[in-house]
C-alpha cells in the first residue's frame, strides 16, 4: 500500500468521503467548543477541518507519519499544531487533550492498541477517544465495489476485509484492550454521488492506499478488465455511493 503521495492525490481519490464523515464523526465523538482535541493520523486534513470549524485552531493539533500530508495541514490550517509522528508513539505529554480522535487510520496501525492506548495516554482521565474505519467486512466501504470487481477476475487480490477494526465490533474490542471504558460503537453513514464513472475511477489510478497500490500493479490489459468490469457493475450515471464505517469511543479512566 502507498500513502507516499501528494495531498491532492489523496483527496481526490478519499477526501470525497472522509470530508463528509468528518462531520458525522465529530458529532458522534462528542466534540464541543472549548475543548482541545488530537486528530491522529490526519492525512492533509479531512477531520482536521471539521475540527477547526468546531474548536478553533488553537485547540486542535495533529499528527502523521506522512511528510507530505502534514505539509499539507500547515498550509491549510497554520494555526494548528501539526507534527509527522506515528500513532504508536505520539509526541505529545500525558494528559494534554480532552480527546484523540483517528478517522480511517487504526486499520493501517502496525499496532493498534498499541496506537489507541497511545491516544489514550495524551487524553486527559474522563476524556474520549474515538476511532472510526470504513466497513470492509460486509461491503459498505466506498471501496468495496472495487475490490469485489478485483476479487471476480483475480482470486489473490487481497481486499481490506481482515484489516483491524473493518468488521462490526472489532474496534470496540480494540478500545477495551487499550484500557478504555465506557465503550460504545455504532454504525456512521455519508452519500455521495457521482456525474459518472470517469470521475468515480480516475482517482484509483493516483496509487493512493491498498486500492489504489494493486492497480498500479496490474499490467494494462488487466487495468481496463478491471475498469471496465467496476463500470458494469456500477449503477447508471450520476450515481451516489452510499458508504458506511465503524466507529467506536471509549472514556480514558482514571490514572
């Protein structure tokens, strides 16, 4: 899988989903004006926005591992606090933030508690921490279409199903590993549609993620089988894309 790509290259292949769940996600982590918040794993800034909306950017800081995606945020919102920093081992103090939010990241954490019990430490004790990750187990990631189309013409390809917290309550155990009480979870859901297939797949040729990494890997024969087979079992254009995460929060206990 490829993150090592430009800011706009992301946005155009997952910013026109993870822009809209950032609002739904913020609703259901509870984010209310004055309090401080850490959006991990922040890609150029989808969460990072609704958070600056709601907070104000002083009380909003963010980390990732990708140095072009950070860049990103500081041009964006130069008010924020932006570092390239894993989950796993955050920068920041004990106890510095009401809650660590991480929207489509903990299925990419090479440790995830590991990465929650992290956003748990820099969370203040009674603070939230929130995750949320698109459903690849039951098919309603905005993805899912193009890896059943990969799966229909090449059994090896590998999907996104058995990443972590991709299955209906897999991140509530992740939380309650991580030490985090109070855990609940619960099903976030954004439409978007699209004029036409052009413009629902040319972003998957920018290389972007595991989607984006197996096509690049395809010989072009295959890439236009695989095109043309995701345009037939696409509906007639415009169509939307109805697209559903997991999500899940827990409340950091007392140290």
């Amino acid at each position: 899988m490829s993150f090592a790509v430009s800011a706009d290259a992301y946005d155009r292949f997952m910013g026109r989903y993870s822009v809209p769940l950032a609002a739904v996600f913020a609703d259901f982590a509870g984010v209310v004006p004055g309090t401080r918040i850490l959006d991990v794993g922040c890609g150029p800034g989808a969460l990072t926005g609704e958070l600056v909306r709601r907070l104000g950017d002083r009380h909003v800081a963010a980390v990732d591992p990708s140095d072009s995606f950070v860049e990103a945020v500081r041009g964006r919102y130069p008010g924020v606090e932006s570092q390239c920093a894993v989950a796993e081992h955050l920068p920041q103090l004990d106890d510095t933030f009401d809650g660590a939010l991480a929207q489509l990241v903990v299925h990419f954490m090479q440790d995830p508690v590991g990465g929650l019990r992290e956003m748990g430490r820099v969370t203040r004790p009674g603070g939230v921490v929130a995750a949320c990750v698109w459903d690849f187990h039951e098919e309603g990631s905005p993805l899912s279409l193009f890896w059943r189309a990969a799966r229909d013409l090449d059994a090896d390809a590998p999907g996104e199903a058995t990443l972590p917290g991709t299955r209906r309550g897999h991140l509530a155990m992740l939380l309650r590993e991580a030490g985090l009480g109070g855990v609940d979870e619960d099903a976030l859901t954004v439409a978007v549609e699209h004029p036409g297939f052009d413009a629902w797949w040319q972003p998957f040729e920018l290389g972007v993620g595991p989607a984006g990494s197996y096509l690049s890997a395809l010989d072009a024969p295959a890439r236009t089988q695989l095109m043309e087979h995701c345009q037939a079992l696409l509906p007639d254009e415009p169509f939307v894309v109805t697209a559903l995460a997991w999500a899940a929060h827990g409340t950091v206990p007392n140290r």
